[in-house]
C-alpha cells in the first residue's frame, strides 16, 4: 500500500466529492482523501471546481488501479500497466503513488 501523502502546504477546501472524468468513465472520489492524494486535485478544488478530466485515452483497468490507489485502496500494478499509471500519477501530482511504482519498475527491471 501507499505511505500517507504530503498534505499540501495551503488550506484544503471542504468539499464531499471530487468527480475525475476519463472519456466516457468518470469516478467520484471522497474529496477529502483524493484532495490530500493528489495536488493537481487540489488546485483545481481551490479553484472552486469540484471535477477534472483526463483529455487523453487511458485504458480502463489503468484508470481503475488509479481511482483505487488514489482512495488509498488496494489496486494492481504489473508489468502492462505500470507505465500508464506513472504518466498518470505525474500528471495528477500523486508523489506517493508515483513513488511506489517507480519502486516497482525498478525492482522488475
């Protein structure tokens, strides 16, 4: 699992969900815990809004190990999808997340 994430250094708004749209697939997060996970989440709620979309293609068992990494659920990393899920812990700023799976590829390479 996922050591606890850095909490950002600025007030974290209030808000019960945060909806993350990927394509067609959209996910709703406690915004609490994804708020805290994910700092690109939380500019974007600092911002007033309450959603963000992924603009590129991603597969949808990529995008779910996302959605449960970021809820701090158990979720699958392997060899097919390892790389997808970095790009996406980058671009949503999940260093806990990106961290462990830069474990894994190093371990597996």
């Amino acid at each position: 699992m996922l050591g606890n994430p850095e909490t950002p250094r600025t007030p974290l708004p209030e808000i019960e969900n945060f909806t993350l749209w990927c394509a067609d697939q959209s996910h709703e997060f406690n915004g609490d815990i994804f708020l805290k996970m994910s700092k690109k989440a939380a500019r974007i709620a600092q911002s007033g809004k309450t959603e963000g979309i992924i603009s590129r293609k991603v597969n949808e068992d990529v995008f779910k190990s996302f959605c449960a990494a970021c809820e701090l659920k158990a979720f699958t990393v392997n060899s097919k999808n390892a790389y997808d899920l970095k790009v996406l812990a980058e671009e949503w700023e999940v260093s806990s997340l990106e961290k462990y799976i830069n474990n894994y590829i190093k371990e597996k390479n």
